[in-house]
C-alpha cells in the first residue's frame, strides 16, 4: 500500500460525496440518519482538500 493516493481515490470519494448528498435529499431519512450522513460528507470532504493540497 503507498501514502499517496491514486486519481481512483479521488474518484471514489467525490463519488462517494454525491451518493450521500442524494441521500441526504431522502425525505424519508430519520433525523440520526441524516446527521451521520453530513458527519461522513464531512469527512470526505476533508479528506478530498488535504488531498488536492498535497498536489
């Protein structure tokens, strides 16, 4: 395994990012649901701006 990600991290992140933005859009989520999901988004746009900070 390498430190550096590859261009299929990025990928499978900003992915990632908008599976969870449809599903946020879910009015049928419960309130906890939705709250872990914006902690997950949150975490992988983190993720995604260290990334593009180390290019």
């Amino acid at each position: 395994m390498t430190d550096e990600p590859g261009p299929d991290t990025e990928r499978h992140l900003r992915e990632a990012l908008r599976h969870l933005g449809a599903a946020q859009d879910d009015d049928d989520l419960r309130k906890t649901h939705a709250v872990a999901l914006e902690e997950v988004s949150n975490t992988v746009s983190s993720v995604l701006r260290e990334y593009e900070g180390d290019e």
